[in-house]
C-alpha cells in the first residue's frame, strides 16, 4: 500500500465526527443532509469532513438533484478494512420524525 495513502487515510479518520460519518455510511449511503441533522453541526462543516474522507479514497460521491449522497468505497485497503471493522454501524434518519436524537459511536472491543 502507498505508505502516502495510509497516512491520508489514517489522518481522515483521526475525528469524532469523521468516525461518525463512517459510522452512519457502514449501513448504506447517506445524503449530506442527514449527516447536518444527525452531527447536528453545519452543512459546511459536515461537507469538510465528508471532503476529507473523500480524498482519502475511503468514501464515495454521487449527486441526486441538489443534494450528494455518501457512500463507502466498497474496495478499502486491508487497513481501512481493520478500521471500519471496529466502527459500529449507526442508523441514520430524518430527524424531523424524532428517531434521532442523540447518536453515540460505538466502537467495538476487540
């Protein structure tokens, strides 16, 4: 592995709320929308971190009318694979229904 990439990829993980974002992606693919209602932090700042993830090659984009959806790149590096593994899948809806409203990551002792 590009020893450039894993440094890349090791930094975009080193965040809570990228965690987080990792963590809601690990069930499916999410619009930014939700990630702003789930993180309950604003549209740029998910749309940073979303950023980070991308350029690290550990996620994926694709826009939908106005908005982008999110999701895992399905091939990840033996590494990333180890990483995402300890990070427990996190449901992420529409907040408006009152579903979410507090999200902790869980991540897995192992």
């Amino acid at each position: 592995m590009d020893k450039l990439l894993l440094e890349k990829q090791l930094k975009a993980v080193a965040d809570l709320n990228r965690i987080k974002l990792l963590a809601c992606m690990k069930k499916g693919e999410v619009c930014v929308c939700d990630f702003v209602d789930v993180l309950k932090i604003s549209q740029p700042a998910v749309s940073q971190h979303l950023r980070k993830l991308k350029e690290a090659g550990i996620i994926t984009e694709r826009k939908v009318g106005t908005w982008k959806h999110y999701r895992l790149v399905e091939e990840q590096s033996p590494v990333m694979n180890g990483i995402l593994e300890q990070i427990e899948p996190m449901s992420v809806c529409n907040c408006d229904t009152g579903c979410c409203t507090h999200i902790e990551v869980q991540v897995s002792n192992g």
